[in-house]
C-alpha cells in the first residue's frame, strides 16, 4: 500500500486522501444517525415503561371492587332468604286467601327491592367488614400496603364501589321504588290488613290565597262529601260565600256541588243564586286530605316534593311523613360512602378474635345507625327540629366517627 502511495503522482495523491475524507464524514454521519434512533428508541421505551407502571386502573383495583359487589350480592341473596321465610311465617294466613300469582308478582316482586333499598347501608356496611376481614386474615392487605401502596391509595376501591351502590340506591328510591309500592300496599291493604284511610271529618284547606274551603265530612268509597262550605276573602272581607248540602268527586277530577247557595257580598250588599247543581273548577283531590300511612312512599320524589309545596300552600298541617321521607332517600344513599370508610378502617388490619369479631362490630354499628335515625326522625315528627336537620344527623355523626376511626387505622 505504501508502495502504491509512492508511485501516486501528487494530483492521484490530493485525491485519494479526499475521498477518505468524504468516507469519514459519512461514517461519522451515520454513527450519529444510529445513536439517536437508538435514543429516541431508548426514550420511546422509557416513557412506555413509565405509562405502564402506572395505569389508572391497577389489578388491586379491580379485585377488591370485584370483591366488594359481589359480596354485597351474596350478602343480599342470604338475607333475603331469611327475610322471605319471616314474612311468609307473619302474613301466611293471608298468603293462603290470595291468588299465588297476586302474592308473587304484586308482593314479593315489589316487596324485596324495597326491603333491600330500605336497608341498602347496612348490608354495605357488613360487606365490607366481612371480605376486609377475610383479606386481612390472609395477609393480602399487608401485601399490598408491602408493595409500597399507600393506605389512602387502598381506600379508593372501597369508595368506587361505594358509588356505584350509592347512585344505584338513590336511583331505586328515588323513581322506581315509589311505583312499585304502590302495587304491594294494595295488595297488603286487600289481603292482609287495611291502612287506607277512606274517611275524614272537619277538612279545611286553603284552596289557594285568599279562599278557604271547609267539609264536614268526606266518605271516599261513595266520593260524596257532606256540608260544604267555600269561603272567599279580599283585604280581610269577606267577598263570596258558596253552601252546599252534599259535593261528588267523579272520575275526571271534578267537584259538583248539590242543593248550593251562592252569596256574593259588596259592602252592604248582598246577592244570593240558590241552584240544584253547580260543577266547579276546585283543583284538589281527596289524597291531599285523606293521608293514609306509607302514602309518602308510594310517591317519585319530585312528586313528592311537588305536593309537599301544595300542601304547604294550602295549610295541610300533618305532612311531617313526607318531608322526612323525601330527606331520607338522599341521607340513606350518602350513608352508603359514611359507613364503607367505617367499615374499611374497622377490618383492615388484624384484630383478635378474626372476622367473627368484625361482623359482630359491623352488625351491632350498623344497627344502631339505623336506631339512631329513627330516634331523630321523632324529633321531625314532634316539631322539635326540621325533617332535613333530623335526617341528617345521624350521618354528621357517624362521619365524625368515621374520620377519627380512619386516621387511627392509616397509622
């Protein structure tokens, strides 16, 4: 080679060593090009390593919510046995007088989804003291507080499947259930024991400002009411008074007045119209004077609050019932989220005595939140608090509780 370059002229020379020059560059070129492909592939993988160690929904994630509605299911399935054979025990009788399709699809079909709304955060709460326990036994919780996952991160879960319970429980009582009640008093009411109430005596309400209707008394079987009186007023006199010996209630919602006197007053004057029939625009119905118990669940809640406004505007007085079942349904879904953080910082460690232990503290916690609120709920009914204050109660407590036995757990 050396030989080569000697006998090279020095034109040959100048150009053999500018072509190694150009064959440098371009191998520099290309080791450059290598070396940020491989960086930007050593990035790529990087950045992928880093998305998949950390996904939103991790497999911890999914067990313990699998594990929490499927419990919550189980739970339900054994309660409800119970339950059935209690209630079949308690109403058998009547049970034997009905038609079995009536007992089944009027009672039962409609009697359990209420039963397991009613009761709804109590078998929350038990769920999650039993499969907790049970994971706590097993040591899958130190586990999993082992791998470097922190206590608060354990408790989101609990929480979502706390949600899903919730809005599903306020869904239920909030537009399903109220329907399906409807169907099952009427069966209890025929075939067990009759709470309708098909009387009433002295009615007064305030049809609307300024004018007060007045009936001695009212039987809902025959639609005829008896002693009528509607009275108006403007700026505290007394402008109109209508009599009647009898009113009918017919089928279109309709008042028709019977052997009526019509007065009309201005100042001293008076005119009177006597007639055999008068039919009348009066906008009211014999529900809103004949209030028979668990009326107030068998209404949707915006029903409900519609008539509770009615009421109120027309001077209706006993409707305490359906305030406190309207704050109820909304009080009795949040407890669902109050009592699975008890429940979770009760069982999530291990205690002596095992899951036997927890259940009993779940049962007997879980019970006396549902005794507290019927406490607080007399206090509505008495007029010693409001419906909203008394209903809620119960959960400011038990969050309070919920919070300091959460802090202590996370230690």
């Amino acid at each position: 080679m050396q030989e080569g370059i000697h006998n090279m002229t020095p034109e040959d020379v100048q150009k053999h060593n500018a072509e190694n020059t150009a064959s440098d560059v371009v191998l520099s070129n290309f080791d450059k090009s290598n070396s940020a492909v491989h960086e930007d592939m050593n990035g790529d993988t990087v950045s992928r390593q880093k998305h998949a160690r950390k996904p939103l929904v991790k497999r911890f994630d999914r067990y313990i919510i699998r594990k929490f509605i499927g419990t919550f299911f189980f739970i339900i399935l054994m309660l409800l046995l119970v339950i059935v054979i209690f209630d079949v025990n308690e109403k058998l009788d009547a049970m034997l007088l009905a038609p079995l399709k009536e007992t089944v699809f009027k009672y039962f079909m409609n009697f359990l989804p209420y039963f397991i709304n009613q009761f709804a955060p109590m078998f929350v709460f038990i769920t999650v003291i039993f499969f907790t326990s049970k994971l706590a036994d097993r040591c899958e919780i130190t586990a999993i507080l082992s791998s470097g996952i922190s206590f608060n991160r354990l408790a989101v879960p609990y929480l979502v499947s706390a949600t899903f319970i919730a809005i599903g429980t306020l869904v239920l009582s909030l537009y399903i259930i109220p329907p399906a009640n409807v169907q099952m008093i009427e069966y209890t009411n025929k075939w067990v024991k009759n709470k309708r109430v098909d009387y009433g005596d002295n009615v007064q309400l305030q049809l609307r400002p300024g004018v007060m209707f007045h009936m001695e008394r009212y039987d809902n079987t025959t639609k005829h009411g008896y002693h009528i009186s509607i009275e108006e007023f403007k700026a505290n006199q007394l402008v109109s008074r209508i009599t009647a010996e009898s009113a009918a209630y017919d089928t279109l919602g309709r008042w028709k007045l019977s052997d009526y006197n019509y007065r009309k007053f201005d100042g001293i004057k008076e005119t009177m119209t006597t007639g055999l029939v008068m039919d009348t625009l009066l906008r009211f119905d014999p529900r809103d004077f004949l209030i028979s118990k668990n009326d107030q669940e068998t209404l949707t809640s915006p029903e409900l609050k519609r008539y509770i406004t009615e009421q109120k505007d027309r001077g209706v007085a006993n409707i305490q019932q359906f305030e406190i079942e309207y704050e109820r349904r909304f009080a009795m879904s949040a407890a669902a989220f109050i009592l699975t953080i008890i429940g979770f910082s009760l069982s999530s460690r291990k205690v002596r005595g095992g899951t036997g232990m927890n259940i009993m503290i779940g049962i007997v916690l879980s019970f006396s939140y549902i005794l507290f609120m019927q406490v607080t709920q007399t206090f509505a009914q008495n007029g010693y608090t409001s419906a909203r204050v008394a209903m809620w109660i119960p959960n400011m407590l038990f969050s309070v509780i919920a919070v300091i036995l959460y802090k202590k757990a996370s230690r």
